[in-house]
C-alpha cells in the first residue's frame, strides 16, 4: 500500500489501524493484526494528501476511533468520530482548529486536545487545551478551553496531551524562553504548575495512565536525547539510557538578550570558539530560526556548536513573533511577516560588532523561514550584513502560494490575514524578492527541488530577479531533497558549502 504510517493497535491488540494514501487522500484504513484478512479502509477523504500530520486515536472501548479531519472545509482541522463496524462518521466539533492528535480521557467520555480557535491567528507552540464533553449525546461534542495561565506547546503537532489515571489532570509540554517543561493542569480548569524543573528541550512525552510513570526524550545544549522517566510521586527524573556521545568543543551557549531597533530586548544563544585566543577576533554569524512562530530552543544544536568550532561567533536570535515569551510577543509578527521580524536580525548584527572578539564581519543565515527571514534581513537591512545563505526560503508568497502543501497554504494565509487578493499589503511586506534590489551581501541560496512546504518556485524567482538585475548569486538545488534534507551526504554537503562561503567573505579568527 501506498503512504503507510502511524500505525495504532486497538485495545484489545486484535486489529491495526492507520493511514494510507492509497485513496488518494490521508484515510484510515483497518487490518487483523495477524494479517488474516486484507486491509479495510475505514474512512472517506478524511485528510489532504499531503497532510500526514495526525494518528487514529482508539476509543477505549474500540468501537470507534476519533480522528482529525478537513472534511467539512479545506482551511479546517476538525475532530470526526468514525464507528469501526459501520463506517458511520459524525463530526465532533466546529470552532476549534486542531493541533494535536486526540487523547480519550481513560474512562472514554472525553476528549483532550491542543487546538486554537478558528477565528483567531494560527499559533503555534502556544495551544489551547481543549476538552470536548457530551462526546454521546448525538451530533457534535461540547468544546471548552481548560483555562490557565500557560499555553501547551504542540511543537508543530508532534506533542499531544496525556491524562492522569483518575481523569483529574491534564499533563503537556510547554515551551518558555527555549527551554521545553512537562506541565499539568486540573482538566476542570485552574492554575497550571510543573511537573519537570529541567534546563533543555523536552519531547515525545509518553504517558501511560495507571502506571503512575511519565517518559520523555531530554536533550540539552551539551547532551543530545536521552530517554528519562518520572514517577508521578514526585522526585528527580530518572535517565534510562546513555546513546548521546560526547564531544570535546561543545559547551552551552551563553543566554544573552540585546536591544532591538524599537528598544524590545531579543533573546540569543551565543556560541564563542571553544579555543578563542585572548585578544583574537573572529567573524560572526547570525541564526535566524524556521517556522516563524515557532523557536529556537536549548537542546544540542549541533550546526551552530560546529561552526563556532571552526572560528565562527554564533548568535542563534529568537525574533518577535516566535512562541516561548507569551501570547503577546508572538501577535507581533501578525500580518507583518519578514519586516520588523528582519529588523530584529538586524539589530543581532550591530550587537555582535560590539563583542571585542568579533572582527567586524557578520553573516546570516536560516532554513524555511529562516531562509525567508535571511534574505528578507540583508534586504531591510543591508548595511548590516557581508554575506547571506539562505535556504529552502519562501521569497514571494505572491507567486507561490498555489503551489505549496495545505499545511502552508494555512500557515500563509492565516499569518497574511488572507488570500493575496484579500490582503495584497500584507503579502507586499513579505515580498522579499521585490526587495533584492537593495541587497549588496553576496549570496548563497540552496534549495530542495521536491520541496512542497516551500516549492522551487521560490529559489526560482528569487535567482531570476538576481540575475535581471545583474547581481552575483551562487546557487546549489538538490534533486532529490524535499523540505528537510534527509540524505546525509546532502546535509554534509550543505553545511561544508555553507562554511567555505563564510569562510570566502568573511575571512577567518586573526591574533589582536
């Protein structure tokens, strides 16, 4: 079969369910776990093709599965129920977009799920908790916020919530400042308190209700995951294993925060070369973060610990609009994408050519939107920057909206405020192509040409608008890389061009 994943044991282990792409769409299909029978598909254009972001959840009971659909409308993650022997699905909710796969509740009478509302902006990283009651009463569940004074962290949906055994608490990750806790909070509403007290990045929690046991992958600056488990007693997490190497050069970032052009202070990691020689003074590079709403955060971060190790400062920035300073910090990017977001980088810039270790050289560079906000950077603030690499970037969402994949198509459309013919002002702002003009920085752009989050048309464009305006431009695609580059020999071979073209423009570490 064609596009197998997330596959999902009933409760009694006798059968599997899981999506496949065979329909055509992303639906779920049914087989015997013993494999004596065919698969059965279960559910009707549950999902688009290209949306592989959700599980089947599995009533407890095993007569229905409860799944994330846009059934109802293309622009909508609803929540659907779907009866195991008939096929009848029914639609549970209508106001709330999902941002998690779906966890019953252990008594099988509601639902939790990290969501935000439709009529609001498309965050992520800062999710409501939903909880939807009445699940069979006929027709659609009631849907309610668990009100608090944190949000949970999605993670680009790959977190869920989990619940107690009693079906009295609600335990999620949730990112501040970087760094990523495991929280809780009374279903019924209240305050939220911690459950974990780590610094780093917390993920793939895993809960098992009765068994009074929280497992998580724990990663940090100088360490990469290991597995720990905590007894919900209370007490200090236990690590279970021990697969992270070590590396002699890496050592933790220092945490710092500097003036932006309005006075906002942005938080960065800065990473110094582990051999930096007293009075030496080394080129510096700024990290602009993918996503756009999303962070940089405090795991191991390999990239930027490797190019300090090769003479490199190294400041990794958490721009406005990102998640992990509050819901109001992140409204600063709403509808102004790739503008005062670029300036903050900017504003990275003139802070690092105040270090005494910085010899007055500072590059950029980023993946995704981090490519965008590379580019967009040394466009608005061109005097800042000596050289660019910018990567996978959306450049013109003008010209590249209809080719991208639902889950950009809804980040788009939602941060623009609409359709580019609703809201031509907003997609202007963050047409950075029509601002290459005032680029100097050399450039390097790479791309993926099976790209479908951020498609070709973006290095495309952004190459020919170089080229009719008779700039220099260095190029590299990779044909058979997609959004995140998986083969490993691509990945060396981005990051070794990378640093030769720093290396070029930039210069190296000189003695003072």
């Amino acid at each position: 079969m064609e596009g197998v994943r997330a596959p999902a044991f009933s409760p009694d282990g006798r059968t599997i369910a899981f999506y496949s792409t065979a329909s055509g769409h992303q639906d779920i299909w049914l087989v015997p776990a013993d494999g004596s029978a065919p698969p059965r598909q279960l559910t009707e254009a549950a999902m688009a093709l290209d949306d592989p972001r959700f599980a089947p959840a599995w009533r407890p009971d095993g007569r229905e599965i409860l799944y994330v659909s846009n059934a109802s409308d293309y622009w909508h993650d609803d929540l659907w129920l779907v009866d195991v022997e008939t096929g009848e699905r029914r639609q549970l909710t209508r106001t709330l977009m999902a941002m998690s796969t779906p966890v019953w509740s252990p008594e099988g009478d509601r639902i939790a799920v990290f969501g935000t509302a439709k009529d609001e902006y498309w965050y992520e990283d800062l999710s409501y908790i939903y909880v939807m009651e009445d699940v069979d009463a006929g027709g659609r569940a009631s849907e309610r916020i668990v009100d608090m004074q944190v949000y949970a962290t999605d993670a680009a949906m790959r977190h869920a919530p989990s619940w107690s055994a009693d079906g009295a608490f609600i335990y999620f990750p949730y990112l501040e400042r970087g760094t990523v806790n495991v929280w809780a909070v009374p279903a019924a509403g209240g305050v939220a308190t911690r459950v974990t007290h780590m610094e780093g990045t917390i993920s793939r929690v895993s809960h098992t209700a009765g068994a009074g046991t929280l497992a998580f992958i724990h990663s940090s600056p100088t360490r990469g995951g290991e597995a720990y488990a905590l007894d919900l007693i209370g007490g200090i997490p236990a690590r279970l294993t021990s697969f992270s190497p070590s590396w002699r050069s890496v050592a933790a970032p220092r945490e710092i925060a500097f003036p932006s052009f309005d006075g906002l202070r942005i938080q960065g990691f800065l990473y110094r070369p582990p051999q930096l020689a007293e009075g030496a003074a080394c080129p510096a590079l700024v990290q602009v973060h993918g996503g756009g709403t999303n962070s940089y955060q405090q795991g191991l971060n390999l990239t930027e610990q490797y190019l300090a190790s090769k003479g490199f400062v190294v400041l990794a920035i958490n721009y406005r609009g990102g998640s992990g300073f509050g819901r109001e910090f992140q409204d600063l990017s709403v509808e102004d994408w790739l503008w005062d977001q670029a300036r903050d980088a900017g504003a990275a810039a003139d802070f690092l050519r105040t270090l005494p270790y910085v010899n007055g050289r500072v590059g950029i560079y980023g993946g995704s939107y981090g490519g965008s906000m590379s580019l967009s950077a040394i466009s608005l603030t061109p005097d800042r920057f000596d050289a660019a690499v910018p990567m996978r970037g959306a450049y013109s969402k003008l010209n590249t909206l209809e080719y991208t994949d639902r889950l950009g198509k809804i980040f788009s459309v939602t941060g623009h405020g609409g359709t580019p013919d609703e809201r031509p002002d907003t997609y202007a702002k963050s047409n950075v192509v029509s601002r290459i003009a005032d680029i100097t920085a050399p450039v390097l752009l790479m791309h993926g040409e099976l790209d479908r989050r951020v498609p070709i048309q973006n290095f495309e464009n952004a190459v020919a608008e170089f080229e009719r305006l008779g700039k220099s431009v260095e190029v590299k695609t990779y044909p058979d890389e997609a959004h995140g580059f998986r083969n490993p020999d691509n990945r060396v071979d981005t990051w070794s061009r990378l640093e030769e073209f720093f290396t070029r423009h930039l210069g190296g570490c000189a003695a003072g």
